[in-house]
C-alpha cells in the first residue's frame, strides 16, 4: 500500500488486492490502516495480533495470543506461530537470503544507524560523529547506514570523522542492507529497523534508548547491549520532548 500519495494510488492498490483470491491474512501490525487492507482481501481467515488496536479488531476473525504488552515485540508476534500450530523457529534463525554487497577491506567494521522515524529517538549527529572518529583511532572502519533522506546527517558524521567513516545513506536496498550488515562487526544505533536486521543476522547491537523501552522493541537474542539514562520521564513513548531538551539521549554519552 502507497504510505504517502493521492486517494486514487490507493483505491487503484485495493482494486489489484481485491483481484486475487486468498486463503488466510495475517496482520502483525494491528492498526486500523493494516487492518483496512486486511479486510480488503476478502480471506475467510484474518488473523490479528493480541495487541491489535485502534479498532482494528473489528476486522479480523481471530486474534492470536493474549494481550501482554510486558514481552517483547518478537514474542508477541510469534503468538501467530503458536495459533497456527506452527514451530517458533531458533534465533537467530539462520540464513538469510539477501543480495551480496561488496566492501573495501577492513580489519574491523563498525556501522552506526543514527536516524529513525521519531526525532526523539535519535541519539544527536554530533554524539555519532565523535564515537565514529574514536572508533577510527582504534582501528575500525565504521559504515553510516540509513535511508536516502538520512544522507545529510551522514554527511555531518563523516565531516568529524573524515578518514574514518563512510556515508552509506542511500547507497544500499533494505535487502542489501542485510548483505552491509554481515560484514560489519557491531551495530551501534538508536531505535530503529536495522537494530532487528543486524540482530536477526547474529550480528552484536549497541541500542541507545531515550522514549522507548527496550524490553519491548530492544534487539532481540543474545549478545546485545543497550544504553540508557533511566531518567524518571523514560520512556515517555512520545515523538515529542515534553521536558524540551532531549536530555534522555542528549545527556548520553
């Protein structure tokens, strides 16, 4: 579905789900916009997630699991395996197709994801840029990922750390990102997508937390380390600073 766009995008998306005929959907979002498109598929069964909200139930013929916000992200969604009678795989759960991606030789590789989709989330550029020039005083190579519209924090990292990091903003698919990942031998980040990417590879996270809770959305498995403040506002969950000086994460060092 269009996330952004005109009305007719969408309604000419609805018209392609309604084409094709389908058994089952399962919707692991369990908002009311998912739940619109499930629906749309007209399927007998229509499986939601046990934390389904914003009415979305109303569209579905099942939930999986019971509602427990206390588990992690992961383990909720994995109630759906267990309502179908399917085996929960080990994590990490093993290969991944994705395509290959070729990079410079390094003796170590670090990458860092400082952007995701809350500003409050985002540990400051500044505070990436000067652990990106103390990585390369120990002999790492330290990759910046993101999206396109990420390239110009990338660039304000890589302008303190010039010999030592990499602007990768844009350069690579979500697919390829799995393929960047496998390479590198730490992952340091806010909340953001690939934090799970990185931890569904096996690869090592260092997950920086300001609004958002890490028993909940943190990387799953082993081998992962996170870093918080434990100020009394956390986690606030909101994508605006009430106290209005970001100290959650500006604080951090």
């Amino acid at each position: 579905m269009p996330r952004h766009g005109r009305l007719r995008a969408a309604r000419a998306t609805l018209r392609e789900l309604r084409r094709s005929e389908y058994d089952l959907v399962v919707d692991l979002q369990g908002l009311f916009k998912s739940a619109c498109v499930s629906r749309a598929a007209r399927a007998p069964r229509r499986i939601g997630p046990s934390y389904a909200r914003e009415g979305s139930w109303l569209a579905y013929s099942e939930r999986a699991g019971r509602m427990n916000r206390t588990r992690h992200a992961v383990e909720q969604a994995m109630d759906v395996l267990d309502h179908l009678g399917l085996q929960r795989p080990a994590f990490p759960a093993g290969e991944i197709r994705h395509p290959a991606v070729a990079l410079p030789p390094a003796r170590r590789r670090i990458a860092l994801a400082p952007v995701s989709r809350w500003p409050t989330k985002n540990w400051p550029a500044e505070h990436f840029g000067q652990l990106a020039r103390l990585l390369g005083g120990r002999g790492a190579r330290v990759l910046v990922l993101g999206a396109p519209a990420d390239h110009a924090v990338g660039e304000a990292i890589c302008r303190l750390a010039p010999d030592t990091a990499e602007n990768h903003c844009g350069r690579h698919t979500i697919p390829g990102l799995f393929g960047v990942l496998e390479q590198c031998d730490l992952l340091v980040a806010n909340d953001t997508g690939p934090v799970h990417m990185a931890a569904a590879l096996g690869r090592p996270c260092l997950v920086l937390f300001g609004p958002t809770r890490p028993g909940w959305t943190g990387p799953y498995g082993p081998g992962h380390q996170i870093l918080s403040r434990g100020l009394p506002c956390q986690p606030c969950l909101s994508r605006r600073c009430r106290r209005g000086d970001h100290a959650c994460l500006a604080g951090l060092t």
